[in-house]
C-alpha cells in the first residue's frame, strides 16, 4: 500500500522518487495532457471531477483504512449546497465551490462524530445509512433540491478570475478553470499526507493499539481525516454542479457511493495516482461499452471482478509493485 | 519538604497490591519497592502471576485491592494513554510495532506523539524539530541505525524487539517495563538483547519480567521473585540465589 507518497515508507527507487517527490504536480501533469488523449472534452472533465472524489475518498480508505459506503452523501452534499447557493441565494460561483468544500465536511462532520466511533463493516453500514436518509431528505424537499428532478439553472456563464473574464460556457476554458481548482485541492492533499497528522493517518491503519499506546487519540484521528475527506469529496460535487449546470437526485444515490469504492480500488487504494487512474480506466470503460451495448455496466462489474481477484493492489499499485520488485532484483 | 534518602531513591510502589480474576487470585498482596535508575527483574515460574503484575504496573490492569504509587502520586487505576504521559513505557511481549512504516519512522511518529504538533495537518513533518535525528539517535543506541530505511515487518524477529524498546524509548520515559523482551529470540539475539538492556539501566529505571532465571542474575541490581501470585523473596541476586525458599520454588524444579 501507499507507495507513491510515501514518505514514511523510504525504498529508494530511482526512477519514482522524483515523481514521488512532486506528486500533485505530476497529478496536474496528466491532467494537462488529459483533454488530448481522451475522444472528447466532456469525459476529460469526469475524469476530472471524479478523480477528485475518490482521491478524497481514498484519504479515508487507502490511507487510514476505513471503508465508507456512504461517500455519495459527502459528493453529492457538496453538490447541493454549491447548486441552493447559486440558484436559491444568487451567490457567485467562487461562494457556490466555497460552500460545497464546507458542506461536504460538515456532513461529514455530523457523520463521523457517530460513525467513527465504530469501524469494518459497521463504520461502512452507518456511513451507507446516513447517506441513505440524506437522499430522500434531498427527495422530500423539493422547495430547495427540486427533488426527483434535480436542481436545475446552476448556470455560471462568466467567471473573472484577477479580473480576467473568462467565458464559462467554453468547454475548454471550463476544463482548465476546473483543472487549476482540483489541481489546488491535490496540492492541499498532498501536503496533508506529509504532515504530521498525515503520520498519524497511517500509524493508526498501521496499528490501532500500538497508535494508542504512543498517546495518539485514534477516535480523534478517524474524525480529522473523514471531515478532510468530505472536504475533497464535497469539492468534486461541487465541481460537477457547476460542470452540469444542475444537480440531480442520483449524485446522492448509493450507487455513487459504489463508484468511488470501485474506481479506487481499480486505480490502487493507498496510493496518491491510483484514484485518477481508476477514474479515468472507468469512464473509458463506460464510454467504449456504452456504445456497444445499454448493458455496460455489466462488463463494467465483471471487469471490476477481475482485477479484485487478480490484481487487488489496483492498476497503479502493481505499477508501483512491479518496478519495485524490478529495482530490488537490480541492485541485488 | 523533607525527603528521606530511601524515599528518594524508590521511584515505583506497590502496596498490597492483588488482583483477581473471578475467583483465581492472580496476584496476592505484592508490596514492593523499585530503585530509580536500577535494572530490577521479576523472576518466576510460568503461572507465576509475573505478566499480571507486569499489567498492574504499566495500567493494562487495575488492581483489585491495594495501591500503586509512582514517585509521590498515586497512579492506582490510571489508565494507560495517561500513564505514557506521566512517564511509564512498556514493551509487549508480543511484538507490536507499525508493521508498513521503515524503523525510522516507527520512532519518529512516536516521538511525534509528545508534541504540540501532533495533528497538524498542513507543516511538512519534515519540519517538526529534530525529531527525525532524535529518532536516528534512538535507533543508533539499539543498533538499528544501518536498518532504519526497512520497513519494521522486514526486520528479523529480535531487531524488531529492539525497535520496540526505540519507540518505548521515545518517551523519555522514568521508568521502561520490559516484558519477556527476549521471548523467542536465538541465543546470539538474547545476548545482543541483554547487552543493550544493561546499557539502558545505566540512564534509565528498568523493570524487567522474565521467565529464565539464568538470564537476569548476572546483570539485575535487585530481584524480586513471584510463586503463586506472592512476592516469595526480594534482594540482590546474590540473596536471592541464596535463598533457601526460591531454591524450592524455582530452583529446586531444575535440580531434580
């Protein structure tokens, strides 16, 4: 686990090291050259957005070692409070991503004061069942989220950025705009894992007792990371209202908390590429299979099935194992 | 304030101390002193109820009667986490250190623990003064420092012991509870163990529970000796070996 980014871990590989030393701006790197590999702009943009999700939500599980099943509620949170800022309050877009980041970790907030008292399976049950009350809350209150049909006319069309318009509505300008904010937020995600908390993350997935023992607050430490989490995860849906001009009821719905536990685990959990390269692999998955066939999802599961069986480390964690194991053999 | 030479000289208490499990009296009104900056061991037969008192002293335990005085403060019932901060460290008898984490900085997240940074989420800990040579320094004095860039799981059995007297180490601790620290090491191991125990008793108050007897009594100031819960004898090695008792009780069991 955690390889890249890894600074507790020194292994001394040669062709890593500068690459890990400068993670987020290689992140920003590959998010650069994404608009150009990828068919078209759109997908670059969820790649994106959903990179970003689950890099905040592979804090929580790569790094510390717990499995939310209700990050949809943190995602799709940060949505709605961007979303009922711009359309209900007539905020600027900045308030509007502002209030998404804050909203998604004061869900989290409220979540995680209950939820991280416990942990395995019954953290990943609490988590599922507040993510689940959210959503028909979301549901019900259709004078504020639109309910079933979504909150719609989240539309930013200018946005001045040091006083440099900038047209919102250009596709590209937008991807970039976006780029620069989650590379932002990958740059902060960086430097939490290199704190000293970000120590403390890892001792605890390490060794509960042994972190306790050294006078380490293991409740405190879970609560930290998963309002951190939220705070990532509540930026993406944030990102997406503003992508999509409206919020609907699904970014609420479990299967988004299932999407960000496949595409982490399909990336490599626990390390810091892995969630955008799950991301990615998945929504070239769905853009390919979707052409073929309405039942992609299908292939999507059954693909997800073989790397959980095959390559549990994820694409990028046998990346990183594979050219560890290389390095060994050579220096030996 | 007036404090008598004893008094000043014992760092660690136990009065009457017992504690039981059900009906089972693991540990029977245990009075006893420990020297400050003395290597004291606790010998005794298996079932001797040497763990047990192990667990009363470092707060794993509460006692069912009797009290526990550390310095002047009473420290009965205490838990654990407290007792860290108040200076009592102790080793496991099985090995728990972080397993993923290079020996560096197994050390380096314990001293971590002591500062007012500890869950700063956004300075580099690479910033954190001097925790990183401290850790190194610790490292060094259990002969681990050529070793500290491994991961503590790719450790032999008997460094990773010593890694877990480093991070006891981190502390600063008063006082450094040992127990079995050479349990299922090789001889070469236990030698290496005990010659950097008795390097540490020098500078630290070091309590040690162990099994076999021929292991401590070159090496301890004073022993105390546990049978069926009860302190049977308490002196210098050279008393104890004497001591018509413990050559019954612990003893006697080799020579027949």
């Amino acid at each position: 686990m955690d390889l890249i980014g890894a600074t507790a871990v020194a292994r001394g590989w040669r062709l890593w090291e500068p690459i890990a030393r400068h993670r987020a701006l290689a992140v920003m790197l590959f998010i650069a050259v994404l608009p150009w590999v990828t068919p078209y702009q759109a997908l670059a943009t969820n790649i994106l957005i959903y990179g970003l999700f689950a890099a905040g939500f592979n804090l929580l599980y790569g790094y510390l070692g717990l499995l939310s099943f209700g990050h949809a509620a943190l995602f799709g949170g940060g949505a709605y409070a961007c979303g009922i800022a711009i359309v209900r309050f007539g905020l600027p877009w900045y308030a509007g991503l502002a209030l998404g980041t804050l909203g998604g970790m004061a869900i989290s907030l409220l979540i995680g004061a209950l939820a991280t008292r416990t942990r395995g399976i019954y953290f990943a049950m609490i988590t599922l069942a507040f993510a689940q009350s959210l959503y028909y809350l979301a549901y019900q209150a259709q004078g504020w989220t639109g309910g079933e049909n979504g909150l719609r006319g989240v539309n930013v069309r200018r946005v001045e950025l040091f006083f440099l318009p900038l047209d919102f509505t250009d596709p590209v300008a937008r991807y970039w705009l976006m780029a620069a904010l989650v590379g932002l937020a990958l740059l902060a995600l960086s430097r939490i894992l290199n704190s000293p908390l970000g120590a403390v993350i890892e001792a605890v997935r390490e060794n509960e007792a042994r972190a306790r023992a050294c006078g380490y607050d293991v409740a405190a430490t879970r609560l930290m990371t998963f309002v951190l989490s939220g705070g990532f995860a509540g930026l993406a849906g944030a990102l997406q209202a503003l992508e999509l001009s409206t919020v609907s009821i699904e970014t609420l719905d479990y299967a988004t908390s299932g999407l960000v536990v496949m595409m982490t685990l399909l990336g490599g959990a626990g390390t810091f590429f892995g969630p955008f390269v799950g991301a990615a692999v998945f929504a070239l998955i769905q853009d390919v299979f979707s052409l073929w066939t309405v039942h992609w999802q299908l292939l999507a599961g059954a693909i997800f099935m073989l790397f959980v069986l095959f390559l549990p480390r994820g694409i990028w964690g046998y990346l990183l194992e594979w050219s560890e194991q290389r390095q060994a053999t050579q220096s030996s | 304030m007036e404090r008598t030479e004893a008094g000043d000289a014992v760092i660690l208490r136990t009065e009457a101390v017992s504690r039981r499990f059900g009906n089972f009296v693991a540990v029977r009104r245990v009075t006893a002193e420990f020297r400050r900056r003395a290597l004291t061991s606790i010998i005794g037969p298996n079932g001797a109820g040497k763990t047990t008192y192990f667990n009363l002293l470092s707060g794993a335990l509460r006692p069912s009667q009797g009290r526990i005085i550390l310095e002047r403060r009473d420290i009965t019932g205490t838990p654990q986490q407290r007792l860290v901060r108040l200076g009592i460290a102790r080793s496991y008898q099985i090995t728990s250190l972080f397993p993923q984490l290079s020996a560096l900085e197994n050390v380096r997240v314990a001293l971590q623990a002591l500062t007012r940074s500890r869950y700063n989420f956004w300075t580099p800990r690479a910033r954190l003064a001097g925790l990183a040579e401290r850790a190194a320094e610790l490292l060094e004095l259990t002969g681990l420092y050529h070793r500290r860039h491994r991961p503590a799981a790719a450790l032999a059995h008997g460094e990773q012991r010593a890694l877990e007297i480093a991070v006891a180490l981190a502390g600063a601790p008063r006082l450094l509870l040992l127990d079995e620290p050479t349990a299922g090491m090789s001889p070469e191991e236990t030698r290496e163990m005990m010659r950097l125990i008795v390097g540490l008793a020098e500078r630290h108050t070091v309590i040690l529970v162990e099994h076999k007897m021929k292991l401590v009594m070159g090496i301890s100031a004073r022993v105390m000796v546990l049978h069926h819960g009860e302190l049977v004898a308490e002196g210098t090695p050279e008393e104890i070996r004497r001591d018509r008792l413990v050559r019954r009780v612990y003893l006697g069991q080799r020579e027949h």
